[in-house]
C-alpha cells in the first residue's frame, strides 16, 4: 500500500491508498536544533562532549563534517554515543577546502558567527542549490557591525561566502526578525568577543542555545519581557553530556496524522516539549485535537514528554503574532490538519515561510490544491477551508523535507493514490519516516 521507489538520482514516495487506520508507538529521531548546537559547541570547547540521541539526518551530518575539517575530533556519527574531542578555547583551524552546509541553514548561520570571530584566518562557505538562494544578510549585517569582514554573492546577501576572521566588538542588535538562527549566530560570535553583546528579538525564538551555552560554562543573562539576551565574551567552555531529546518538529507529523485519520490512536515517546517549541501542541488543541502529555521529565536541560494522540474531529482556527516562531517549523503539517477542520483556518505573520528550505507558503498551497484543498496563499500566510475531500495527485518536494512528509500525511488521508516526488527529501531531518509511516498504517 505505501511504497517508496528508488532511482538513481531520487526517490517517489506512491501511497496507493486511504489508510482504514494508525496504530503504535513511535520513537522519533534527535532534535535537529540540539543536535546542531551539540555538535558546535562541543567542537569548539576543552574536553570531551558525550552526545546520546544525536538526530542522524543529512543536516547535523554537514555541522559535522564542517568542524571536523576545522580540528575538531568527532567519532562515528550514530544516535546511542557520539563524543566530540573538543578544539578547545574556541581557536578554530583554517579549513584546507570550502566548508560545505549541504541543506541546513542552522549550520551556515550559526557557523558564520564563529568563523567571522576567528583573527587572520580565512574561511568559504558554501551549500546546495536551496541554501544558496537563502538570504544570508540577516546574520552577516549585525556580524559586519561587530566589524566582520564577509564577502558573498549578490552584494553580500548569498552564498558562496568568503570570510576573514577579525578581533570583533561587542554590540547590542535589534533584530527585525525573531530568528533563532540569527540570535545564536551573535551569541556565538559574542562568545569570542570581550565584553557583552545583546540582540533583542521582535517575539521570543526558541532557546536551546542560551541553555546550551550556559550548561558548557558560558554567563548569559535573559530578560524575557524584552526578549532579550546577553552574553559575556570570554567564557572557556567545557565539555559536557548531552542527551538529545526527541524532535518535536518530527513528531508534529504523527500528531496531525493520528488527529485526522479516523479510529486512530499513536503515542510518540521522548519528545521535547520546551516552550518555545510547543506552538504546534497549543495550535492542535485548540482546534480540538485530542493530545495528551504523559511522563512529563526533564532530560539534561530540556522538558520532554510522551504525547498520545487520538482521532478526533477538528475545528479551524486562527494563528498569528507570538505563537509562530513556536511553530514555524510545523505550519507545512498544520495546513494538511486545517484541511480535515470543519470551517476556514487563517494563518498569519509568517512570511519567514517564504525563505526556509523551499517558499513554504506557496507550496504548500501549490501541492494541496492539487488535491483538491480550498486554498488562498496570502502575503504573509494561508487561508484554508476545511472539510473537503481530498483526492491522490502527483506532486513533488522541492527537495524540501518538510514538505515531503506533511504532503506524505496528507495522501494517507486522500482518496487514490497519490505520488510524491523527491521525497528523499525527508532525510534531512528524518532519514526513517516512511519505515514508521509503513509500519503504523493499517
Ligand atoms: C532553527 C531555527 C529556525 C527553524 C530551523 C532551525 C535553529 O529557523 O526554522 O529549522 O535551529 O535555530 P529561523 O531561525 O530562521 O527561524
């Protein structure tokens, strides 16, 4: 019924038909963002960093061939223990060749922090297709005001970067955008800088940096009322353990999927359930999704939970303001659950959609009304009727992972087959979503 065709250069994704059911448990990979982090600051820290929980995906793969070719020693990349024997005081080494982000804007972003901190030494920085066109100013503005000289494509706005590490100054940045890239791209750099930089965010990003940084040794202060955080320059850090959480991101596709496919019933252990990360959690309840947290923990700085969902009848709803940066990952699988809402879904205020790994916005839009969903791509969101029928179509991922698998959802719920190309996609941040995806459906 679900089967995935492997050719040369891509694979297809046929889900012949309509699934009767789900049911199981599933234990999802890593998060990616702690994943990232993990890898970069044991990198650059004395010591040893033990990593239990890695995420195995292509994207924390590219972080660590880049710190590898920098000095840093990283042992067989797998998801029980993976231990990163640090460079140590921060100094990186001058790569031998192009550092290579693949996919993954958090490897370029926060990377660029510590290289532009990195006196007389010479770095390039480059990524695929996607990461190419995405827009790389956001970080090398503030990074040029700290004085970081950073060279790239289209006046400096893309990449192939070319930077030449300098002694930086400490500076207090207003971002237009509440983008956990850009923040822990400064913190980072603000790490190597004496003094103490500050960037304050419109909406609070997620926080797994300044928990990280702070439990290698780094001193930040937060003010929440302002989202704002500080760091002081300076700090050595130190080796530590750090066990991954499960991806919440990874986990919203099984949340929607047990929500809108009848007589269903999933429980996803392990996730991370840190706040900035939950938009998604309250987004479904309120459009009456039937979730429940069990074994609420805490796991070496970060909250996790199991999540059972069961099927239930949803309603529409409206997202907007403070919540999207908490979801900004989630809305692609979000607009597959406001199909299957009774009334019309409004989501507004991310236009950050539009420069992730493909413009999320329009294709999502593209893709699901190729099914025969209700909806109109707005500048700045989506409105979507629920409650129609979906039928199977031939669509595509546009190398984008997450977009192959909300689109993977919404055939499991569509009637006939439908077909996804380039759904190796996935493997960016979930290399095993279709076994799971074969094994829970009945
Ligand atoms: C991430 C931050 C978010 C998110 C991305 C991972 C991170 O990007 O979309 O998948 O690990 O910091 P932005 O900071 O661009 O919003």
């Amino acid at each position: 019924m679900i089967n995935l065709i492997k050719t040369a250069q891509h694979h297809q994704l046929v889900i012949e038909k309509k699934a009767n059911s789900l049911q199981g448990t599933i234990s999802i990979p890593g998060d990616k963002s702690i994943s990232h982090r993990a890898l970069m600051l044991g990198a650059i820290a004395s010591g040893e960093t033990i990593i239990e929980g890695l995420l195995l995906g292509e994207d924390p793969c590219s972080t660590a061939q880049c710190f590898q070719a920098m000095g840093a020693k990283i042992s067989e990349l797998n998801s029980e223990r993976v231990t990163v024997t640090g460079i140590g005081d921060k100094a990186l080494q001058e790569p031998l060749n192009i550092l290579d982000a693949g996919n993954s804007g958090t490897t370029m972003r926060l990377m660029l922090g510590l290289l532009a901190s990195q006196p007389n030494k010479f770095f390039t920085v480059t990524g695929d297709d996607s990461l190419r066109s995405r827009p790389m100013a956001r970080v090398i503005k503030p990074l040029a005001q700290m004085g970081a000289l950073i060279y790239g494509r289209n006046n400096n706005q893309n990449a192939p970067l070319a930077v030449i590490g300098q002694n930086l100054k400490p500076i207090h940045y207003h971002s237009p955008v509440a983008s956990a890239q850009v923040k822990s791209c400064i913190l980072l750099a603000g790490l190597m800088t004496e003094g103490k930089t500050t960037v304050t965010e419109p909406f609070l990003s997620r926080d797994h940096s300044e928990r990280m940084l702070r439990s290698f040794g780094a001193t930040l202060e937060i003010d929440v009322d302002t989202h704002s955080v500080t760091i002081e320059g300076g700090a050595k850090l130190q080796g530590q353990t750090v066990i991954v959480p499960g991806d919440i991101s990874s986990a919203a596709f099984w949340l929607v999927a047990g929500a809108i496919t009848p007589n269903s019933e999933l429980i996803i252990e392990n996730v991370g359930i840190n706040l900035t990360r939950t938009g998604i959690l309250e987004a479904l309840l309120m459009m009456n999704a039937d979730i429940t947290l069990e074994n609420e923990r805490e796991m070496a700085g970060e909250p996790v939970a199991d999540l059972k969902v069961k099927s239930s009848k949803l309603k529409a709803c409206s997202i907007e303001g403070a919540i999207i940066p908490r979801l900004i990952d989630e809305i692609p699988i979000l607009a597959v659950a406001a199909c299957f809402a009774e009334g019309t879904t409004i989501i507004k205020d991310a236009e950050e959609l539009r420069v992730k790994e493909s413009d999320r916005l329009a294709v999502m839009a593209t893709e699901l009304n190729k099914m025969g969903a209700k909806i109109t791509e707005l500048p700045d969101g989506l409105e979507i009727t629920g409650g129609v029928t979906l039928k199977g179509a031939q669509m595509d991922s546009y190398t984008d992972h997450r977009i192959a698998m909300s689109l993977a959802i919404a055939g499991l719920n569509a009637e006939g087959t439908t077909i996804i190309d380039r759904a190796e996609a996935a493997s960016v941040s979930y290399p095993t979503f279709v076994d799971t995806l074969i094994k829970i459906t009945n």
